[in-house]
C-alpha cells in the first residue's frame, strides 16, 4: 500500500464530506449517518475516557452497535473503493448486543480498558477480552476499544480494504486477520511519522 503523509491529510480532511455526499444520497428516511459518527467518534470517547474506572455502558454499547450497523460511507478513489456498508447488516447482532446485562458489559470493558494498549499483544488482548460478550467480534472489539484509545484502529471494511490492496478475500473478521490488520496501520503510522496515536483512525 502506498500512502504519502499527504495524501493521508488530504483523505482525512475529506471524511466529513464523504459522509455528507452518502447522507444525502441514502435512499433511508431516517438517515441518522452525521449524527452516529459524530457521536462515535466525539461524545462517546470523551464520556468513556471521563470515568473512572473507564468502561461502557450496555445502552452505550447498543448505539454503538446500530452505528456499526448504520454507518456506511464512500470514500475517494484511492481507496478502491464502492459504496459499502460498515460491516454486513445484520440484524440479529443488536439481539445479540441487547442479551447483554448491564453489569456484564460494565465489567467486561473496564477489564478491557485496564489493559495498557501500548502493544499489538495487549491490543489482542484486549479484543479477546470484550469478546465474550455476546454479538462481540474482533470489528465490534476494535470499535469498543477505539472509544478508549486512540490507539486502536477500527477494523472497518473500508481499512481493511485499504491495508490489504482491495482483496475482498482477506476480508475475514477472525482474531488473526485483526492482529494482522492492526499491524499494518501501525506500520503505515510509522511510516507516515506519525505514530498510531495521532493518526486519528477512523
């Protein structure tokens, strides 16, 4: 993958229009794009981060899922990409999501998120960790846990894509393809000479 630091500034700074330009030609009539995203990636962060111990809540942990489940966006051409959906739609998932206690999922994330996510192993580690939780896999994981760290890349299609030159056939949602996914941001961080805490992944 060849990605110059510019070009990453410039796709960044397009993010929100692409987001507008799907909004405006979603064919739903309660089109909530904007507002998930921005709650994504704005307000619940900063609420996670707030508390101490920090954790999520299961209410928290529903919306998050309907933006995993919602979200959708088309990016510029040098990602190689059509319109996608965030994920495959799949309803049972906010049942799966939703069979959760409150308790369990508290618990769960404040385990997750006491783990030090300075190294692709505890990153792992964590994933597996919030994994227990029904309707959890490593994408959702990686989603939680963006919440909490900056650090974490989202294993959204769309950078899977990307990381893996557009093979759809690497698109599989396993712990080893999430180990192998983050480790590729991270490189394409360092070598961008940004490190993966700044990058703002997305």
């Amino acid at each position: 993958m060849t990605l110059t630091n510019e070009d990453s500034r410039r796709l960044l700074s397009q993010y929100e229009d692409a987001l507008t330009a799907r909004s405006q030609g979603s064919k739903s009539k309660d089109n909530k794009l904007l507002s998930l995203d921005s709650w994504r990636l704005n307000t619940l962060s900063s609420i996670v981060r707030e508390r101490t111990p920090s954790h999520m809540t299961l209410k928290e942990l529903e919306q998050l899922m309907d933006c995993k489940l919602y979200l959708s966006a088309s990016f510029p051409t040098i990602f190689k990409l059509t319109s996608r959906s965030r994920g495959k739609f799949r309803p049972r998932l906010k049942q799966l999501i939703s069979s959760n206690s409150p308790t369990e999922v508290e618990q769960t994330t404040k385990e997750a998120f006491s783990l030090p996510l300075t190294s692709l192993e505890k990153i792992l580690a964590a994933v597996k960790a919030l994994s227990v939780l029904k309707g959890v896999g490593p994408a959702t994981a990686t989603m939680i846990l963006q919440a909490y760290s900056d650090d974490v890349p989202f294993m959204s299609d769309e950078a899977m894509l990307q990381v893996f030159n557009g093979d759809k056939t690497k698109l599989k949602y396993d712990l080893k393809t999430c180990g192998l996914f983050i480790e590729k941001i991270q490189e394409l961080g360092k070598t961008l000479g940004e490190g993966s805490s700044t990058m703002g992944w997305q």
